[in-house]
C-alpha cells in the first residue's frame, strides 16, 4: 500500500491543531476534512463557533503522520541518525483568537482560568474562547486578577477574619461566562463595577 502524502496546506493545518493539545481549536469542517477522513483529527461537531467552526483536536495517528513527515523533511538535510520524534506534549500552549466587540452574556456561575490562556495579551473589551465550563475556571481567573492586583502604599483592609493586609487595587480584571461551546473569557475595565 502507497504511502499517503499531504500538501503543505495540510499539514500546517495538522501542525497548527497539535499544537493546540488536548484543548483543542476551532477548525472549518471544509479544511479539515481530508484530516478527518483519514483520523488525524478527531472532531466535536457538537461545539461549533460563532462562524460554524467545529472543535478540533489531534489524533495519535495524526501525530504520527507529522513524526513521518518530519523525519523524512529532516533526514534530507542532516544524517538519518540526528533525527528525533515528536509528541503531543512537545506542540506547545494552545492558541487562542483574540476577539474585539463580543458580546458578554449575563452571569450564570463562577469560573476560572490557568497560566496557559492569554491574559496578558488582552486589552479591555477582548475575549477569547474556551472549551471547558465556566464553573471549571474560578479559581484561575481569580488568580489573574490576584496577579494583576497592586498594593496601595499605606493602605490597609480587615479580611473577613478580621486580619489586618495590605489594600490592594485592581490593574487588570477578567471575568468568564459561560456560551455555546464553553465558555469566553474577557478582560474587563476594573474601575467599572
């Protein structure tokens, strides 16, 4: 049986949804659906985005095809014995779309988010997508915004224990609600509550 081989389109496409891990992207069935026929991707029609993108993520045999691919555009170049494999782990942080002008729904729970999404890149009013639960992301997003807290020199606050700590004021604020497909996730003007 011939080998199968895939344009260049395509496999950036592959490259780009491994590196977005087990979190996985939003990618047009149109584009990925050589991916999809041939189980390098595995897909969850169930979540699609604002514009009718579906999740996606990629599949052991897909990273193989890209470990084939690699050493073959390697071993090209250098000696057969230099070249190394790839795992899912080694694709890096996912990838998100920063998104201006949507529009953030009322709040239905709390959430949270990890060190792994964008904050810093957010500027007021941004948001990005996430295929987890809002209720799964509280105690990251309160981190950021702990992270983006700064003492106010000479000020104090009772807890509410009644201990004495240093007043804190917020430079950045994120909130997280929960939409079709998961959850957003923006950064909000922290002087407007």
């Amino acid at each position: 049986m011939a080998k199968k081989r895939y344009d260049e389109t395509t496999m950036a496409l592959l490259a780009t949804i491994a590196a977005a891990g087990e979190q996985g992207i939003y990618t047009s069935p149109v584009a990925n659906a050589p991916l999809l026929a041939d189980k390098l991707i595995e897909v969850n029609k169930g979540f699609p985005d604002e514009v009718g993108n579906i999740a996606t993520r990629v599949t052991p045999k897909g990273i193989e095809v890209m470990n084939k691919a690699a050493k073959a555009a390697q071993s090209q170049t250098i000696g057969a014995s230099d070249v190394g494999t790839v795992s899912a782990g080694d694709f890096g942080k996912p990838q998100f779309l920063i998104e201006d002008g949507i529009e953030m729904p009322a709040i239905v729970g709390r959430g949270r988010v990890g060190s792994s999404y964008p904050f810093d890149a957010l500027q007021v009013g941004q948001s990005f997508k996430v295929l987890k639960p809002a209720k799964n992301l509280a105690s990251t997003i309160a981190s950021a915004n702990k992270r983006y807290a700064v003492d106010i020199p000479g000020e104090m606050r009772l807890t509410r224990k009644g201990i004495s700590v240093p007043a804190t004021r917020q430079e950045r604020k994120f909130v997280v609600r929960t939409v079709e497909g998961g959850s957003r996730i923006w950064r909000v003007d922290p002087s407007a509550e």
